[in-house]
C-alpha cells in the first residue's frame, strides 16, 4: 500500500539522521538526568520555609481555640523578602473538607480543634480536649515543624490552665487558713493539694497527630523523565509535519503529486509516519529510562495508551501549524513558540502544582498538562490504568480536533 510505504520511509529517514536522533532520544534522557541531579538537594534546608499552607477547624465553644489560632496565625520567620508568616492558615467550617485538602496537596496540614477546647483547660472536672493534626505524607519538611508548633503551643496552654488553678487554689487557701502561725499543718496540705491539681491540669490537651496516605520518597526522575520525554516529542511531532512544508519547498511534494498515488493518501503516509516515529521514540526512551535509570513508568497497558494518545494529540496540533502556516520557516517559529509556551504551562519544567490559580487554568488547556498528570499518576502513584482514563480520553479528543481543524488547510493547500 502506498500509505504504508511512505510512512515507512518516513520513519527510516528520520532514525538515520545522527541528530534527529540526538535530538529525539538522547537529548531528553540527559536533560532528565542534569535537572534531576539539579533538584534532588532543592529541600536541603538552606532556603526559609514560610507561609505553609494549613487548614484550620475551630470548633471551640469557648474563647480559648480563636486564640490558640491567633497565636499560630502571628508566628513569623525571618526571609529575603523580610518577616514572612510561617504558616498561611484557611479557615474551614467541615473537618471532612480540611481531611481532603490534604489529601489532595492543598494543605501540607490540618488543624482541627474541639467544641470542648476552652471547656478542658478552665475545668478540670471537663473531659481533656483532643487536637486533631493530620498533614501531608509527601512533605517532607513541613509536617514535622507544624507540628513540633502545635505542640509548643499545646504545652504553653497547659501552663496557662496550670497557673491559673494554682492561683485559685492558693487564693482560697490563704482566705480559708489567715495569717496564723497555727494553721501551718493545713497550709501545708493545701500546696500538696496544689501540686494534685497541677498533675491533673498537665493533661488537659491530647494532640493526635495523623499523616495521611502512605508516606514515601518523591522520585525525582520519575517526574522529570517523562516531562522531558513530552517535551522533546513536541518538538519532533513539529519537525515531522513540518516536514511536509520543507517537501513542498524543495519540490519533491509537488512532483509526488502527479504520480498515480492519491493527495489524501500522501499527506495521510506522511502523518501516519510521523506518528510511528513519535510512538518509538516514546518507546525507546521508556525502556532505556527504565533499564538506565531505573524509572518505573507504571503500569504497562496506562503508558502505552497514554503514550499513544500524547503522540496522537501532538502530531495533530503539528499538523493544524503546517496546515496554516505560509511556510516551513513560519512552521518552525510557532512551533517553538507553542512548544515552549506548553511546556512552561503544562509543569514540564516545574511542578504544575506551583503555578498561579489564574494560570492553573490556562495550564489544563494544554495537551503537556494532561499527559504530564497522567505519567507522574502512573510513575510516582502507582495508579492503575482506570486513574488516567480522563487523560488518554482528552489527549485523543485533542488529537481528534486538531486534525479536523487542520484538515481544511491541507485539502486547500495540496488536494486539487
């Protein structure tokens, strides 16, 4: 079939080129391994800590809890840019809403504290309060100095409670026994009472602390390799539809044309190999990474889709640019262009999670996003091949689209 052998001789011109290779295979597993080696130390303790984000439940009926708050709320460390709050506290009504924050990374912790807060350190006959303190098992930091805070925090209320029964205690005493050398005997007996009620006011608070999920080690390279890998593949999905530009320069397309093969079938072949090639790069560096580097990918049926769906959408967004684009030379300029733009965007260089709310948005526009998601869920989460769905679904409704915006360019360009 004359597709097939176009898309065939695509694919063998493009792996015998030295530095497409370079290009396409060994640019990307080198970048991954100098940004991995790069960030591996980044939580090393040199850079201040501030404004972690925690997730605060006062449930207290008394006055107490709104000032164990506050006192959190005004803790501030020293920064580059000045005192900066050491925690960065939102208020939440639901206990459950705070329990998923964390879960999901909104919150590296959790605070929540009860409606018998105040009740537990004013009386001692009231049942001792219970903190609650869940935080984030991927953190590695954050966790340990929230609560180590809470603690301190905790003790101090309890010395408060402690200083304020003994008060009581000795007012009552010295109103009871007066001045007289006589009552010394019974005196004495009420500071050993004294001593009974500080033992008891010792533990009015019960702080219970929980991580949530398991805890484990964020595996840099998992991350980075597949990002790398998306990223150079953008660029050879461009240079693969750009190609088509470069024919119709040189005049080997226009002479293809007259042959007896169909337009449609010429310009299907030579997608059609720019989507092998894609499929075996994204190949090649899976296997390599993981042989190499030791990179578990995830399950093997989820990288494959996803990888599939990831090439379709981008080989189609190439294809809409060569489709529309006055030439290869306009072709090669918004391809950078978008391919930078999306991998900025899409977390390919940092963490999505770290982005602006107004470009978290923007971000999830981009095909870089949804196929990044989807390998670091299978990578660094262990999801199974259900989890990502939602990814290969939208990277294929992508693809989907981008070839049948293009597909009018291309009959107006090429198909008499």
């Amino acid at each position: 079939m004359r597709l097939t052998s176009i898309a065939l001789k695509d694919i063998l011109t493009r792996f015998r080129d030295r530095r497409a290779l370079l290009y396409m295979l060994v640019a990307p597993l080198l970048i991954a391994l100098i940004m991995g080696a790069a960030f591996s130390g980044q939580n090393n303790g040199d850079s201040p800590i501030y404004a972690i984000p925690v997730a605060v439940v006062n449930a207290d009926e008394g006055d107490l809890g709104q000032t164990f708050v506050d006192v959190l709320t005004d803790i501030a460390v020293d920064t580059a840019e000045g005192k900066q709050p050491l925690f960065a506290l939102t208020a939440l009504d639901d206990p459950q809403a705070a329990r998923a924050g964390v879960e999901s990374g909104d919150f590296r912790g959790a605070l929540i504290l009860p409606p018998n807060f105040s009740a537990a350190l004013q009386s001692l006959d009231a049942p001792r309060a219970r903190i609650r303190l869940l935080t984030d098992p991927t953190a590695r930091i954050s966790p340990f100095i929230l609560e180590s805070v809470v603690r301190r925090i905790a003790l101090g209320f309890e010395s408060a409670a402690l200083g304020g029964q003994l008060a009581v205690t000795q007012a009552t005493t010295a109103a009871r026994q007066g001045p007289a050398l006589a009552a010394l005997p019974e005196a004495l007996a009420a500071v050993q009472a004294d001593f009974a009620v500080a033992d008891a006011a010792r533990q009015r608070i019960r702080l219970e602390s929980r991580v949530m999920g398991v805890t484990q080690e964020f595996d840099i390279m998992g991350y980075f390799m597949p990002s790398m890998a998306i990223f150079f593949l953008m660029f050879a999905m461009f240079a693969g539809t750009r190609s088509i530009l470069e024919e119709e320069k040189q005049g080997t397309l226009p002479r293809l044309m007259t042959t007896p093969t169909h337009p449609s079938e010429i310009l299907l072949g030579k997608i059609g190999g720019t989507l092998l090639t894609g499929l075996l790069q994204m190949a090649v560096l899976v296997l390599v990474s993981g042989l190499v580097f030791g990179v578990q990918w995830g399950a093997p049926s989820g990288v494959a889709l996803l990888s599939l769906g990831t090439v379709t959408a981008a080989a189609g967004l190439g294809a809409l640019v060569a489709a529309f684009a006055r030439d290869d030379n306009q072709a090669g300029i918004l391809g950078t262009f978008i391919s930078l733009a999306f991998a900025v965007l899409g977390g390919n260089f940092l963490p999505a999670r770290n982005l602006p709310p107004w470009l978290d948005g923007l971000s999830k526009l981009t095909l870089n996003r949804w196929a990044l998601d989807g390998f670091i869920a299978l990578s660094l989460d262990a999801a199974p091949l259900s989890a990502v769905w939602p990814n290969i679904a939208v990277l294929f409704g992508l693809g989907a689209v981008f070839f049948l915006l293009a597909l009018p360019g291309f009959r107006r360009r090429f198909v008499r």
